[in-house]
C-alpha cells in the first residue's frame, strides 16, 4: 500500500533529529505521534523511512489521514512535559 497522504517537514526534521523510531498512534484527541517506547508497532503497520529512523503508521488510520503534522507531536510533547520546539 502507498500512503496516501504526506509528513510536514518540521515532524520529519522531528524525527530525525530526535534518532528514535515511532508510531502514529490514536488518543481521544485525534491521531498522536509516539516514540515506540510508548507505542509498539503492529505487524500490520506501513513503514516509512524517515532519515535512518521509521515511522510506523496503522494501515487502518493511514486511510482517514491527509497529512502527519505538527499537531500530532504536539499532543505527544504536551502530556509527556517535554519542551516543545
């Protein structure tokens, strides 16, 4: 399957930068981008290369999204206390 839909280049610069791999994951806010040490991948899930990192995306919620951007790190950052950036 080809995403449908593309990653803002601040949540990709994000990623690399931080040298970690992660998940788009579900909240009760909408969709959240997790380091996998909060959210492990699912056998089903899409890889995209972003740098040497991997973002693993639920094939089901790859289908409802346009775009992963800022907003998804930002619900991350802000109930886990880190800085936003």
């Amino acid at each position: 399957m080809i995403p449908m839909f593309s990653i803002d280049e601040k949540v990709r610069a994000y990623i690399r930068k931080s040298g970690q791999d992660f998940r788009l994951s579900t909240s009760p806010d909408g969709p959240v981008l997790l380091p996998l040490e909060e959210s492990s991948p699912k056998p089903s899930d899409m890889k995209i290369l972003v740098g040497s990192n991997i973002l693993y995306v639920s094939k089901l919620q790859a289908k409802y999204i346009k775009k992963i951007d800022w907003t998804m790190v930002e619900r991350y950052l802000s109930s886990s206390g880190e800085p936003k950036t």
